[in-house]
C-alpha cells in the first residue's frame, strides 16, 4: 500500500512541474528519468514532439547509479546539446526531489556552460 502512495505522490509532483515548463527546439526540455540501477536524460523538443539527444548510465556502459556517474551522464548530455547547437534547457526533474543524483546530473550540465 505505502508503494503505491509512493508512485501516486511522485506522479502528482510531476503533473504539477509539467504544466508549468515546456520545450522548444531551440530550448529543448531536459528530462530526467532515475530508476535503481540507472539514471538517463532525454533533450525534448514538445512542439514536435521528438527527442533531440539522449544519455544514460546504459549507454555510456557505467556500472553503478550513483552520484559521479549522473555527473557523467549530465556532462554527456551537454555535448550532444553543444553539437546541436543548444546553449539553454528546461530542467525537468520529472517529479524526483532536487537532490543527490538528480542535482549532480543538473551540475554536470552547468559545468558543460549550458544555462538551465
């Protein structure tokens, strides 16, 4: 029963962040997605509705979920945002608490120079 009220709590935070931000091509939504064992972002263009770049933990073959590899994967996904040209984002913590893995991932990006 508390698992539920678990998913039930995060997903209204995340209902409640989603109405308020939206991507563009030109400023893309940074959406973040942490499960157990890893942790990915996707670069989201909500116009038209296609994903513009993606990293993970899976695709650059890191082995654990913790905090210096999402600073990895935020790093990462800055450069492909660099290659495409994309100097600003929306961060979308997509109903995760500003913390730990999910900050380390936003610190990765800022120290790339991508504004958020």
């Amino acid at each position: 029963m508390a698992k539920n009220k678990k998913i039930e709590s995060r997903n209204k935070r995340k209902l409640r962040v989603r109405k308020k931000i939206f991507g563009t091509d030109k400023i893309p939504r940074l959406s973040v997605y942490k499960s157990n064992k890893n942790i990915s972002a996707q670069l989201i263009d909500d116009l038209s509705g296609k994903t513009l770049a993606s990293s993970s933990t899976i695709i650059l073959k890191l082995d654990a979920n913790n905090i210096e590899n999402a600073f990895k994967v935020g790093q990462d996904i800055a450069k492909k945002a660099k290659d495409l040209k994309i100097e600003r984002i929306v961060f979308d913590r997509n109903g995760y608490i500003y913390h730990g893995k999910i900050k380390a991932l936003a610190d990765g990006v800022r120290k790339e120079n991508i504004k958020i």
